[in-house]
C-alpha cells in the first residue's frame, strides 16, 4: 500500500489537474479506505485469535499442573 501511495503521489504531483484531483478522490482514496478497512478486520480478528491462544495455553497449563 505504502508503494503505491508514493508512486501515484508522483504521479499526480507531475498531473496536477481537476482530472487527475478527481481521479485520485475516486480511485487512490477508494483503494485507501478499503486497505485500512483490511487492516482494521484483519487487526481485530488477530486480537480474538491471540486471545484464545492465551485461554488455550492457560488452560494446557492448568491442566498440567492440576496433573501433578
């Protein structure tokens, strides 16, 4: 994402029009918006995963000790 943000931000430095403003609104921003949506779903349903690993472990640990 960093790539492209850089790479069309050159592109509209040098195509610096209402086209190319409107354009970059409509396109990069979209694709922008979209990516952070990504990351946001992909953050939150890491933070459920990590989370029942660490119920996971605490039980396994639990269970071992209570073994003994």
């Amino acid at each position: 994402m960093a790539t492209l943000m850089l790479s069309s931000k050159k592109v509209f430095e040098h195509w610096n029009d209402k086209v190319a403003e409107g354009m970059k609104n409509e396109c990069i921003a979209d694709i922008q918006r979209s990516w952070n949506e990504y990351i946001d779903k992909i953050n939150t349903r890491m933070n459920i995963y990590m989370r029942a690993e660490r119920e996971i472990d605490d039980a396994i640990d639990h269970y071992e000790r209570n073994r003994r």
